[in-house]
C-alpha cells in the first residue's frame, strides 16, 4: 500500500506533520495546512470544548466530576491534557482560535495544588514537563516551571514525581516529560546553561539504560515501554523516548540502536505500525481511525520520522 497516502488521508492534525515531515512539501503549503488544525476537525473540536472561564471540563489535572476520593483514576478531558493534545496536534499558535484559548487560560487557569498560575507549574515533574512544553509552544513564560525542575533533579540525572527527599531513583515517565519541557523551552527561548546541563544529565539517564532497560541487569524495565501509544499522556515508551531525541540530538547515539530496532521490527508487512497500547481514561471524544491494538497513522508517522532520522544521519 501507499503509506504516504494514507496517512494524509486523515485529519489535518496528521497531514500537515505528514507533510513537513515526510514528503518535502513546500513551506507554504504545510502551514496552509497546518491553519486548518484550529478550525477543522480533531483541533477545531477540542477548541470548542473550551469554557469561558478557561477550563476544559471544569478541571486543570483532572476534571471537576472526578471523585477526589480517587486519587488514581485518569481522565483526559481537564485543561493540561487537552493542551497537551491540543500541542500534539501542532495548532498553530498564532491562529485567533488558539490565541484566544491560550490567553483564556493564562488570565484565569490556576492549579488545584496551591492557586498557582498556570503557566506557572505546580510541584510534579511529570506535570510541570507537560506545562513548561505548552508554555514554550504557545509563546508563554514558563521560567518559574524550569527553576522547579531543575530543583527537583535527582541525582542519577532523572526525575519521579514520587520523591519526596530527593533520594528515590529516577522514572522514565516523569524523566522523559521533563526533558520534552526543556528541550522546547530552550528552543523557544534560547534556554540557559543550568538548564542545558540538567537536560543533558537527564539525556544521559536515558540512554545509559538504552531507552528501555535496567542499569543494573540489562533486563526490560517494564513491557509497555516497549508498546507505542498514542497519545502518550504522561507514560513513557521507547517511540516517544526516540521521538524525542530525534529533536533534541541530530547525530545519532550508538545505545539508541536496539531501541530503534525494537521500533522497526514492529512495522507491518504493508507498512504501517499498530496502536498497542491505549492509556485508559475518559476522553472528550475518539480519534477516527485510532484504536488500540490496530494499525494507527499517529505511531506510523512517529516510527516513520524516527527511522528517517537514524537511518539518514
């Protein structure tokens, strides 16, 4: 099959990162696609899920029906994930729809943790990774949210949004939301060398247990980190660790290899990559076409970037 071509026979949310990405298409008509993010589709359809009062389902973690007596039940239907998915979609943050959305928030949102601002951050690494890469994208000063990382760095050079001491080890969840963060705030605001260092130290993290394994025995952390999902939410798996350093490093480190072997041994006899793991939890509504343990356009056009970018290097 033309896997270019079904891809793009999708929303624009994909397209126009299909486009950028993996056709060479001129300039001017990726962003002529990518201006219909806002007003058409999965894009246009989270936008208008947004209250006056700047909220997605009366929430910012977590939405305001959640039975606070259950601390661990995910929904992804409260403000930080639909900005998360809103920045997964790659809106385009100067359209008067997403303009608007971001300054609803920016004047009203505070975080349930302690009334902070919210473009401000609160106290969890994983959260404040998710913030600080929505504060970069959508052109907001997210500077408090990096003074907090940083100060949470433990020091086998990761996060975990479980320390309390600065003395638990490292999680890959809250280590690659971190690095995410600062990678696009260095990018959107030319960064600083604390937080070049602290990133550089949470890279190295990563890639001295080879995006998936154990220090100390070599053996798998975990399975699901080695199942694509999309979207990734605040869980770790080997695509989105190499998705990341795809942006963040243009020359290619020898310990990605297996990870990136892993993900092209994944690909279907005609092309694609499945959905393998979906991170359960109400959403505002389904993505056409998306579902779990099925061919997915989301982790096809990922593995598809990721292995142009280490076979091309």
């Amino acid at each position: 099959m033309d896997v270019i071509e079904y891809l793009l026979d999708s929303d624009p949310a994909i397209r126009w990162q299909v486009l950028r990405d993996l056709t060479g298409a001129p300039e001017d008509e990726v962003a002529a696609e990518r201006a219909r993010v806002a007003t058409e589709g999965w894009g246009a359809r989270l936008l208008a899920d947004q209250a006056e009062n700047g909220l997605w389902d009366d929430g910012v973690y977590r939405p305001g029906w959640v039975d606070e007596s259950r601390p661990f039940y995910d929904a992804w239907t409260a403000t930080h994930p639909s900005l998360e998915l809103l920045r997964d979609f790659g809106a385009d943050p100067q359209a008067p729809e997403v303009v608007e959305a971001i300054t609803l928030v920016r004047e009203n949102v505070r975080w349930d943790h302690d009334g902070q601002r919210y473009f401000d951050g609160e106290v969890e690494p994983c959260v404040n990774g998710g913030a600080l890469a929505n504060a970069a994208y959508f052109g907001q000063d997210g500077a408090r949210i990096v003074e907090t990382l940083l100060a949470g760095q433990l020091p086998d050079g990761g996060w975990n949004c479980w320390d309390e001491d600065g003395t638990s080890r490292s999680s890959f969840h809250s280590t690659v939301c971190v690095l995410e963060g600062l990678w696009a705030w260095e990018q959107a605001t030319g960064g600083s060398d604390a937080a070049a260092a602290a990133r550089a130290k949470g890279d190295e993290y990563l890639l001295e247990r080879r995006l998936f394994r154990r220090a100390s025995t070599g053996e798998t952390i975990d399975p699901r980190f080695t199942m694509p999902s999309f979207p990734t939410r605040w869980y770790y798996d080997v695509l989105r660790g190499l998705d990341y350093l795809r942006r963040a490093h243009s020359e290619r480190d020898p310990r990605c290899a297996e990870a990136v072997e892993l993900v092209r041994g994944k690909q279907l006899p005609f092309g694609l990559w499945k959905l393998e793991q979906t991170h359960q939890g109400p959403t505002a509504f389904a993505m056409e076409g998306e579902h779990e343990g099925f061919p997915s356009r989301w982790v096809t056009l990922r593995a598809m970037r990721v292995l142009r970018w280490w076979d091309d290097a």
